[in-house]
C-alpha cells in the first residue's frame, strides 16, 4: 500500500508542475517567449501612443520604445512567468505610452522591473 502510494504521490507532484500543462494554458504562467511577445506588442502600441501624444515621429523614438522594453524587461525564454506579472506590466506599459511617457521607462521603474522567473519544482527546462 504504501508503495502504491509514493511513486502514485510523485506523478502527481510532476503533473502539477508539467511543462505540458504550461503549454495547454491550463495554469497561470508564460513561457518566456511568450511573456516577451507580449511586452513587444505593448510597446509597439505604447510607442505609437507616445509618438502622437507628444508630437515625436523619430525613428530613434520608435527604435527605444519598441526594441528596449523587451531587453531591459530581462525575460528569458526558456523560463516561465507568471501571468499577472506579465499582465501588470503589459498594462503599465500602454499606460506609460497614453500619459506621454516613454514606454522604456515604465520597464525600468514599473512593474517590469521585477519580473522574475516562476520556479519550477524540477528547475530550469529547456
């Protein structure tokens, strides 16, 4: 009995924290590729947000506010976040951009500032 029951307890502690059911959406992480996609895509609108709001169509304007956010953010694709993490600063993000603030700086000072890796139970899976 107690035999059955270990082996059938240390499945179940793995499926929890499965890579399959990260890529299903069953649980409320990012893949790191994915978290940095999002970033991207709410920079791009942050920054267009920004360049009308303030009058600044220069490219270099563009270049920080769209290709910075997602380096200074610091994600790393192999590893998973958490999704209200990513959410808050996806949203800060586009805020940054509609109060005529540079998207960039809402990465270095908001909520993208601390992003930090979901810990699995088994480590780092590539």
């Amino acid at each position: 009995m107690r035999i059955g029951i270990l082996p059938l307890l240390f499945i179940l502690m793995i499926a929890v924290n499965c890579v399959a059911l990260n890529t299903t959406g069953l649980t409320n992480r990012y893949k790191g590729s994915e978290a940095k996609d999002k970033i991207q895509e709410a920079a791009t609108v942050a920054a267009q947000l920004y360049a009308i709001g303030t009058g600044d169509f220069s490219g270099s304007t563009y270049l920080n506010n769209i290709y910075l956010p997602p380096i200074l953010a610091g994600i790393q694709p192999g590893e998973y976040y958490a999704k209200e993490d990513v959410n808050a600063c996806v949203e800060e993000i586009k805020l940054f951009g509609a109060l005529k603030l540079q998207p960039a700086v809402a990465v270095l000072f908001g909520q993208c500032s601390n992003l930090q890796p979901d810990n699995n139970v088994y480590g780092n899976v590539n």
